[in-house]
C-alpha cells in the first residue's frame, strides 16, 4: 500500500474545499434521495400492507355495483359500497390464475356495528383467524347462534365469554374475545358463521356474499392480478394494501420504481456536473501532474490519483448520504409507521452507487490527466 | 582509464512547429559524449535550448532528428511505458522553480518519487528520510513546501532526484531561484552527493560559481553548442 497516493488525494481535496464539498454535496444527494425514498416507498407498502397480512390477505374482492337484483346492499366501513354477489363466483375467482386462495365473506353494517359472516374452515385467509382470539375459542362450522366479538366492543358492551350480543334479529352467545387489526377497511365488531350472517341481516342473502378476501402465490405479482381480476369480473373492485393506503392516509406514497428513476436522474446530473468540476481540478494542476511524470510516475499511476480523489469524494457522500437518507425515511415513515426498516442491500447499492458515480465522474478528467505531455505540464503555471 | 559515455548524443535536434506555422530549432543538431561520473555544466543564454536538452536526456520530450543514448537506452524512439521505466530508474530532476508538490511535506515529495516502484513502505520512509538527512533537512521532514525557505525546498528537490538512485541527475537552473550563498551550497549537495555514488551529472545554469564544481563547461547558443571547454 503506497501512502503517498492517499495522503496527497486527501490533502487536494482539503486545499479544494469549496469543489470538494459541491462534489461530495452532489453524491450526498444521490444517495440520500435513493435511501430515503426507497426505504420510505417500502416502509410505507409495509405499512400498509402489514394489517391485512396478519389476517392473510394481499387482495381484497368486492363489487361497488349492483350484480344481483336481490339481496342487501351491504357496507363496508371504509365508505366503500359493496353489493352482494353470488358466494360460487369466489371458486371462480380461486381458479384464477395466481391466486392461491379466496375466502368468502359477508359484511353487513348497522349504525356503527358491523358484522361479519365468516367460514371458519378457512384458518389462514380470513377475516378473523384463530390466532386473533384472545379469550374463549375460534369459531367452528357447526355453530350457530355464537360469536366471537371484537375485545375494544366487548370492553365498551360489559360483554364477557357467555354474555349475549345482539344484532338486528340475531342473538348471540359470546364464545371467543378477538383482536383484528385489520386496518379501517375491515373493522369489525361481531364474527359469525357465514350461513348465520346470511339469515340474520335482511332480505334473502342465502348463498350471497359482499367480500371475497384474496391471498396469492407471488406478492410481486398483485398488481397485475388486480388488474386481470377486475377486467375478467365486470364492475368488481380489487384493493391491494397500497391502495388501502391512498385511501386512509396523506402522507407520501411514491413507488419504488419512480425512486429509482429519481435517483438514476440526480445521479446523472451529478455525475456530469462533478465530471466538469474534475476537468476544471485537473487543468488547475497541471504542473503538478508534469511533475509527477517527471519523477516516474506512469499514466496508470496518475489516473490511479485521480480515481483515488474521486472515489473518496464518493465514499464520504455515499456515508452522509445514507445517514441523511435513513433520517429523512424515519422523518417521512414515522408518522405512519412504529418503526422504520432500512434494508441494508439499499444501502450498500446508495454507497456503491455514490463510489461508482465518484470514479466514473474523475474516468475522463484522468484520461485527460494522463494524456498530458510531462514538458507541456511542467511549462504551466 | 577511459572512462565510458553514458550519454551519446548524435546529430540531435527539436525542432517546434508554432501555431502561426513557424517553425524554432530548440536544439540544432548537436553531437555530445558525457563519460560516466562527469559533472558537466551547461551554459547559456535564456532560450538557448538548454531546457530542451535536458527534457531530451530525461526523456521528457522526444527528438525531431538524431540519436540519444543514455546507459544504452536509445531515447530516439522509447515508447511511453519505456520512457516512464527511464525515468523511474535511471534519471533524477532538479528544477530551478523546485516543483514540489504543494499539499505534500518533505518527507511525501521524497517518497512520490518511490511510490511508484516496488520497493517496501518501510524501505521507502527509511530511504526517503536518510535522504533529507543528507541534505540536512532532518528536523523538516513532516513540512509543508510553503513552510520551507527556497533553499530548503530546493534540498528537498534534490533528495527527491536522489531516491531511485539514478545514475544520471539533470539539473535545470537549480539555483536560478535562489540567492548565491544558498545556491553554492544547493550545488555542493549535487556535488557532493553525485560523486560520492559516482552520478553523472548535466547541470544547465546562469550562475558563475558553478564552474567551481563542474569537470566539464560547455555552451549553447541558438540550439548549438559553441565552445567546449
């Protein structure tokens, strides 16, 4: 390790302080922008999507026009109108391809209660699952008039294991305490069997559902199922979690591929800008390069120093750059979010990325450095 | 003994072709034998050649016509890999404006010059320190050029000629820069240094007192050298 070529790099660009600091401000930039928004793009899809993974579902099903003339028109909470289609359709929507699976559901609201006709059979896509119960147990296919109840209705109810609850004509034996967190667009108060919810809402809802709730076999493909599912059923609506999301919230949702576009446009940008401030170091030191070939130094070694200087501007604004990148994340997810994930690929490609843009920035003022005739060099001033 | 010529320059000449078409013979087919171990001085008016004959023996600039040979390298046609190696190895540089690097101290500018060989880190800084010892610059190793006298950044210059230990040291106005007391003592370093490891040494300069330290004057006018001495 020769320490010459170091020191002499760090030094230039200490004596160049304001280029220096443009240079590095220009990777800072990069780099942060490429952190922060795709660590907050992610966050914010993990967010999002995290409520309805923990009740198994990338896609909810529902159709917001008439399909049948009969049958309730049923109300999701989150100011969506579902209307009632026939429970078969969910096998077709199971055949689909990619979805591993479709649940049937029935939600019905009254006032601000809402219930929910559930298959119990289904333990891994549903809208309460086992593993949601808190007191008591789940329920089973054969049950009838019992339910399970949400813990935060219950507590406001007085209502207990035992304790009866009621909704429109149905009454209810209170068998299991639940804790869904499924995000406003499925808050639910009471979970019964799917053919007691039929009987207890109005109007003849045999064999009819309003949800079907989708969970399928390869997440980077929702959105094109969304979209084959909804062109496929006529006047159905698909909500994938990032929809959800619009929906229920303000703050910033970009995709991750418009961030990479982003930071693949500032990077450009700045790799031609700090390209410019190079030439403009190189041609400022023009003896010194004279000199150095002088005294032996070949054309490899003196594009090696200017690589070297611009791969340390590099390193520093790739460092600031991911340490601005995952604070600006943490400002933009914590508003959403319990915490913020910053994956370390994401990182180590914003360093790689700042490291890669120093050295291609200092590959032509380099080639021009080592083009220069050692006499011309040596005669400038 | 006769000693043998480690610099043979035959029907050299460099000629410059000007933007405005014109064309200037810097060095005008000269003939020139230098034994080994000589201090030879050349002397000569401003725009003489003599920079020039010092690029072409140090292989910094190629000829128009003619032969150099420097320790049997013919310089006429080196490559530019070939006349870095040259460089490297068989030539050491003082310049009258010292050409030190600014943003490196004494002791780094000594080592720039080794950096690029293989020799050890250690070796390097011991080399590299022995040298500003001999020039008595032991105590201004880890200074800044900017923080030396022009003296001492000439001594500086010249332990960073002696690191590869060349076997041929081309002095260019060495003490051009420097007031005559500095200047002696700059070429008795020179003088010293090369004779105790038996360099040869082409010293081109303005200044009087160097005949004191020279084996051999000679001097150029308009490219040519005019009368040997």
């Amino acid at each position: 390790m020769h320490m010459v070529p170091y020191s002499y790099a760090w030094r230039e660009m200490r004596r160049r302080k304001h280029r220096t600091i443009i240079n590095i401000i220009g990777y800072v930039i990069i780099v942060a922008t490429l952190v922060a928004i795709v660590t907050t793009a992610r966050g914010w899809e993990a967010t999002t999507a995290q409520p309805l993974k923990q009740i198994g579902t990338d896609l909810i099903f529902l159709y917001s026009a008439p399909v049948v003339p009969s049958g309730s028109g049923c109300y999701i909470v989150n100011h969506l109108f579902s209307f009632p289609f026939e429970q078969s359709k969910v096998h077709d929507i199971e055949s689909f391809e990619g979805v591993e699976r479709a649940v049937p559901i029935l939600m019905h609201r009254m006032g601000a209660i809402v219930l929910v006709g559930i298959d119990p059979s289904e333990t891994e896509t549903n809208a309460v699952l086992p593993e949601n119960v808190l007191d008591g147990r789940f329920l089973a296919s054969e049950d009838k008039n019992v339910a399970l109840v949400d813990l935060e209705y219950a507590q406001l109810n007085n209502l207990t294991l035992g304790s009866t609850v009621g909704y429109m004509k149905g009454r209810f034996e209170v068998v299991g305490l639940v804790d869904v967190d499924a995000g406003n667009i499925l808050k639910s108060h009471i979970y019964v069997n799917l053919p007691v919810g039929q009987r207890t809402i109005p109007d003849n809802n045999t064999g009819l559902v309003n949800v079907a709730l989708l969970s399928v076999n390869d997440p980077r493909e929702i959105e094109e199922i969304s979209n084959a599912l909804t062109e496929q059923f006529t006047g159905s609506t698909v909500i994938a979690a990032k929809d959800l999301a619009a929906k229920t919230s303000n703050a910033l949702a970009i995709g991750e591929e418009t961030a990479w576009n982003i930071s693949i446009a500032l990077a450009v940008v700045t790799v031609l800008f700090t390209v410019r401030s190079q030439i403009a170091a190189v041609s400022e030191r023009k003896r010194e390069i004279g000199i150095f070939k002088a005294i032996g130094w070949s054309r490899s070694n003196v594009v090696s120093q200017i690589f070297i200087e611009s791969a340390f501007q590099g390193i520093i604004g790739g460092l600031v750059g991911c340490v601005i990148g995952v604070g600006f994340a943490w400002f933009f997810l914590s508003g959403i979010s319990g915490g913020t994930f910053v994956d370390p690929v994401i990182l180590v490609i914003g360093f790689a990325a700042a490291v890669a843009s120093g050295m291609l920035a200092g590959a032509y003022p380099a080639w021009k450095a080592a083009k220069l005739s050692p006499t011309e060099a040596l005669r400038a001033i | 003994m006769q000693k043998n010529n480690i610099i043979k320059i035959e029907n050299l000449s460099r000629i410059y072709r000007l933007r405005s078409g014109e064309q200037v013979k810097a060095v005008d087919n000269i003939d020139l034998e230098v034994p080994e171990g000589q201090f030879l001085t050349i002397v000569g008016s401003s725009g003489s050649g003599k920079t020039t004959l010092l690029n072409l023996l140090g292989g910094l600039d190629k000829p128009t016509a003619g032969k150099v040979t420097v320790d049997g390298t013919d310089l006429s046609g080196l490559k530019e890999a070939d006349a870095v190696k040259f460089r490297r190895e068989k030539v050491g540089f003082v310049f009258q404006a010292f050409n030190l690097i600014q943003t490196l101290t004494a002791l780094e500018n000594v080592e720039a010059a080794l950096a690029p060989t293989n020799i050890s880190q250690a070796e390097r800084l011991e080399r590299s320190m022995s040298l500003l010892e001999s020039v008595g610059l032991k105590q201004r190793i880890h200074h800044l050029p900017v923080e030396l006298s022009a003296g001492e950044q000439q001594r500086v210059a010249i332990a960073r000629a002696f690191a590869n230990q060349p076997k041929i040291l081309l002095l260019d106005e060495p003490t051009g820069n420097l007031d005559t007391a500095t200047g002696r003592d700059i070429m008795e370093i020179c003088h010293k240094n090369s004779k105790s490891n038996g360099q040869t040494v082409v010293a081109v300069t303005h200044a009087e007192f160097v005949r004191d330290f020279t084996d051999r004057l000679i001097y150029m006018r308009d490219g040519k050298l005019r009368q040997i001495s």
